[in-house]
C-alpha cells in the first residue's frame, strides 16, 4: 500500500474518512488531522530502500520465516551444495543471541552475517539496512535472510525481500496456517519441511495442510521437502533459480536508476531507531 | 511481541504531525487494525502508555477501529465478511478470493490542541 494516492483507503475504512465522516471533524472543535499512514511507515520506508539496494546488484534477496526449530538453517546449509553453483549466495542470519547459526553457515564457506536481536522478535528493515553495510552486493546473486524463529511477528515488518518463503515442520502439526494466518498469508512459497518424519507422525496430513492453505487464499506454491533426505530439495532449487532468473529478467526491462548503480552504501543514514522491543 | 515496536513507531509518527502543526498536546489517535494485520488491539493498548511516556502524546487517547475481514470472489464476485483464517466465499465456497480489507494497519487520524483552537496564546515557535 502506498500512502499517496489513496489505494489504503478500503472499503472497510472508507466510512471513517469521507467529508462528513467520523473522522472530518471532532465536536470538541479540536484539530483533526488526517494521516492515513502504515504504523509501520518508516520501517516500510528503509525496505524499499534496501530493495533498490538489492536490485541496483541484480540480487535476489529472499526471507525464511518459520517457528524456531523448523529447519531453516538445516534447509540453508543443504542449499548450498544443491542450488546451482552458478549462483553465488550470502546468509543473513536473525536470532536473539549466539552467532551459531553464521557459523554453521560459514563453516560451508558461504559468507554470513549474523544479526543479534536482543530481545526482539522479529528482524526489520532498519537491522538489515545495517547488516548490508557489511556485505558487497556485487559478489552475489541470492541473499537468504533467516528472520527469528517465530510465526508471529516477522510477518508485520517488511524487510527489502523480494520473495517470502514459510516453513512448516511436520512435528508442529498441520493446521498451523490455520492458526497463524497472517504468516502463511505472505509466503510466496510454502515449504512443509522434515518430510522424513512424515512415517512416525502419522497423524500430520499434508493435504490438510494445503487445505488450511487454500482456506486462507494463498496461491503459493507447496515443495514437501527435506533436507535430510534430499527429499524436494531439486524442486526448491529450481524454484530460487527460477526467481533468480525472473527477477534479472525484470530488471533487464525496468533498469535502477543510475543514482542507485552507483550507490556505495556509504552516506547520509542518521537512525534514531532504538532497539527497545519487548519480547 | 511486537506491538511495543509498533506504538513507538506510531508515536514517532503522531510527534512529527504535532510538531509540525505546533500543537500543545495531542488529545487522540485513531488507528485502523484488521485482523490480518497481524496486531493484536489490546496488546498495542497496553504498549501505549511505555511509548508514549515523556512525548506530546502522552495524555492522548488512543481509538482502535477494528476493520472488517471482507473478500470479493473471483468467481461469482460476491464480497462477504469472513473469520481471518476461513477467507473462502460463504456464497459459492471458492478459495481463489481477493482481501479487500482486514490487513490495514493504518494511522487514520490524529486530533490536535493547539493554541489557536484553546483560544489562548500562540505557542513559541522552534
């Protein structure tokens, strides 16, 4: 939603703001000013800035949301002896403490930065705006950031991404997109992951899960897959190869202005933003 | 946990409008929240007092206008009110359905005192 020309006016808040509506004037006669801004405007603000970021270096950034424990990492350190190796890839990793999951990474020989929360739950667009400081675009095609374990929060935030990706393990059960709407919602790709475990838990239904899926509207593509087995992996590196070659396609027709190619990284940042969330 | 994240940033928002309108203090915030917007009302209510402590914002009342969940259908084109995890047309049962409210997170309106409207003094300008 932008905040220019009017599209966030829906028809369940359109009632609101009208001439005439609740919101035109108070009756205490006090200043009414209306905003129709996303709470999370500044935030929405530096996510497309790093998205020019990351399309100024024809890089295809892609988020992993999931529970904790649902096999991110796992998923990540089988990606990088699958995908192509034409493709080179960076990690950014989320957690609120360690640096175990970059080096787990690392010890792959793909280069990793780690981001360490504190106590907040989710990664937004101002922590990696900063983490980008560290990584020269130029010397990548695909960037992973693993977001914080949690099918809550990271939904809300836009981070620069071009691509959501949720997984869904079989030992949490099949109806978490029934409980967790929002997440599943903006998943671009649903992975239901750990399939090996599918013969011990035999109550997990993967159709139901996909019919959870369809209950909340998503058109995204399901890959059953495990990283263990090797399981699905062929049709997840397709999938990041095909939205590797799509978005440089897309770039190839709508060029980043040139302010933005030659935009070293280093400039006029002043944040004011505070880390201070609760947990 | 993430609506203390949201309310500073809400408040952030609602301080520049104040500053930039010269208010003495702002004495409400409406906000719109659908169900899909991932933000729990109550949650940011109980984050308002901490974000707001010490800002021009700090007295206001804050009004949470809880938004609808409506889809259009792509097939039969019906528009109908739905629970935010069952967005399938109660009219045809088609899943392929379009949002068309109930993921807003929106900052609607903010009301201001001023000086002007208190009919008293102007404040100092900054």
């Amino acid at each position: 939603m932008c905040n220019t020309c009017g599209c966030n006016i829906t028809p369940g808040n359109e009632e609101l703001i009208r001439p005439g509506g609740k919101l035109a004037k108070t009756e205490s006669g006090n200043e009414a000013v209306t905003v129709l801004h996303s709470l999370l405007h500044e935030n929405d603000h530096t996510a497309s800035h790093n998205r020019e970021h990351f399309d100024s270096h024809n890089v295809l950034a892609i988020n992993l949301m999931s529970s904790p424990g649902a096999g991110k990492t796992a998923l990540l350190e089988a990606s990088i002896k699958q995908l192509d190796p034409k493709l080179r890839i960076a990690v950014i990793e989320g957690d609120l403490e360690t640096e175990n999951d970059a080096e787990r990474i690392r010890k792959h020989g793909v280069k990793a930065i780690q981001i360490a929360t504190g106590s907040a739950c989710h990664l937004d667009a101002h922590m990696i705006h900063d983490a980008l400081h560290n990584l020269d675009l130029s010397e990548y095609d695909v960037v992973f950031i693993e977001n914080v374990g949690n099918l809550v929060c990271p939904a809300s935030f836009d981070l620069g991404q071009h691509q959501n990706v949720a997984l869904l393990s079989v030992p949490e059960g099949d109806d978490k997109p029934a409980k967790y709407p929002v997440m599943f919602r903006s998943a671009d790709l649903v992975m239901i992951s750990k399939t090996d475990l599918l013969p011990y838990l035999d109550d997990f239904k993967t159709e139901r899960t996909r019919r959870y899926l369809q209950d909340i509207a998503s058109t995204a593509p399901i890959i059953e897959l495990s990283s263990k087995s090797g399981e699905g992996m062929s049709d997840w590196a397709d999938w990041v190869a095909q939205q590797a070659a799509e978005r440089r396609s897309y770039l190839e027709a709508h060029p980043v202005a040139s302010e933005h190619k030659h935009h070293t990284h280093e400039h006029e940042h002043q944040h004011t933003h505070s880390h201070a969330h609760s947990s | 946990m993430h609506e203390l994240a949201i309310c500073q940033s809400l408040i952030d928002q609602v301080e520049a409008i104040a500053h930039e309108r010269q208010a003495e203090s702002v004495v409400s915030i409406t906000i719109g929240l659908g169900a899909l917007s991932g933000v729990e009302p109550q949650l940011l209510k109980h984050a308002y007092p901490v974000a707001s402590a010490g800002t021009v914002a700090r007295d206001a009342e804050l009004m949470i206008d809880e938004l609808p969940t409506r889809i259009r259908c792509n097939a039969c084109e019906t528009e109908s009110d739905v629970p935010p995890n069952k967005l399938v047309c109660p009219a045809c049962g088609e899943w392929r359905t379009t949002l068309i409210s109930g993921d807003e997170l929106l900052l609607m309106s903010v009301e201001l005192q001023t000086a002007e409207n208190r009919g008293g003094d102007a404040p100092p300008t900054s």
